[in-house]
C-alpha cells in the first residue's frame, strides 16, 4: 500500500456538508459546464456571439483537461506520499475552480460576490 498511497483527506473530505451526492460538482463547476451546453447549443443556430463565447469556453475546458490529466499523473506516482499528493491536487483543483471562475465571467456574464 505505501508504495502506491492514495492521495490523504483533508478535513473538509470527511464532512458531509462539503458536496452534494447527487452532483460533485462545486457551484462554479456547476455553473461552466451548464454554460458550455447552453452555448453549444445556440452557437448551432447561428448566433456569432454565442459562437465567439462557445470558443472560449473550450479553450478554458482545455486548460480544465490538461490540470486534470495532471491530477491523475499525480495519483499514479508511487513516489510521493499520500500528503504531498493531496497538497498537490489542491492546488491542481484551485486552478481549475479560478479558470471555471473566469470564464464563467467572461463568456457567460456571471457576477460573484467578492468575498474579501
């Protein structure tokens, strides 16, 4: 088991108050991937704006795939250890909640409530 350990669990992966069982999806998630079939949708009718911001949301859900190939690089590799993997994934995961962030801004005009 230590030569392949599974990434740990923080905290928050142990309440049951952190994600909804029937979506693991945050919000922002959520959020950008509903954007994303709704303008694929109307990019096909033929709407140039939705077509321009259809574009850009595939390139934000390229830059999603590319973080999440490497979070799985990171649970495939046997040398390191179930902490470092963990704090890895969480940085990997932050990365792509601000691209969801981002373009749910950019191409679908969401407005968040800055928190500061």
């Amino acid at each position: 088991l230590k030569d392949n350990q599974t990434p740990a669990k923080d905290p928050t992966d142990w309440t049951r108050f952190t994600r909804n069982k029937d979506n693991p999806n945050t919000r922002t998630a959520s959020i950008f991937y509903n954007g994303l079939d709704r303008l694929a949708k109307k990019q096909n009718s033929g709407d140039k704006d939705a077509k321009r911001r259809y574009k850009g949301m595939l390139s934000a859900k390229k830059l999603i795939d590319a973080e999440r190939t490497a979070i799985a690089q990171i649970r495939k590799d046997a040398n390191k250890t179930g902490e470092q993997k963990r704090d890895e994934i969480k940085v990997k995961n932050a990365k792509i909640n601000a691209i969801q962030r981002q373009a749910n801004i950019k191409y679908l005009n969401i407005k968040y409530i800055n928190a500061k």
